[in-house]
C-alpha cells in the first residue's frame, strides 16, 4: 500500500450510543462503520498514533493534519458530511 492517500475518521456519540468510523484508501469508496457502543463519560483520554501500543499496530508512512476532538458537533455520522469534510482537506 506504499504511496496509497488513506483518510480515517472516528468518532463517538454518548447520547447516541454509537461508534462510527469513515476509511477511505486511495481513490476507492468510502467505508462506513458503525458500532453500538455504551461508554461512561471518559476522565482520561489516551490517544496514540503510530507506533506499537498494546495489541493495535502502528501505520507506515507519514501523518498529516491529524485532529484530536471532543468538542460539540465532531460527531459525524453521514458520509456526504464525510465527504465535505473531505473537501476541505
């Protein structure tokens, strides 16, 4: 997958009680993906990116424009906003 453009986009909704997640590899199709998720409000939150963290491996390559969030209105759940989202990139 080397020079392959690839755009991830994670969030969580409390209210909702879903995970939902938005890949696009290269040209291809979005992927959506949604979890039906229970979590309690979060005290502490651990992000990690890149590297060898417990069980999950890392990327290759290089990151960019990389947004951690837990602002209102980062829950997106539809891919034409994923696709605006996108545009803007």
């Amino acid at each position: 997958m080397d020079g392959v453009w690839t755009f991830i986009y994670y969030s969580h909704n409390l209210d909702k009680k879903q995970s939902i997640s938005f890949v696009k590899f290269g040209d291809a199709d979005i992927i959506k993906n949604v979890i039906a998720a229970e979590h309690l409000p979060p005290l502490l939150l651990k992000f990690y990116l890149g590297g060898q963290h417990l069980t999950y491996k890392g990327f290759n390559g290089q990151f960019s424009d990389v947004i951690v969030s837990a602002n209102q209105g980062v829950f997106i759940e539809n891919i034409d906003d994923v696709k605006a989202l996108l545009d803007k990139v």
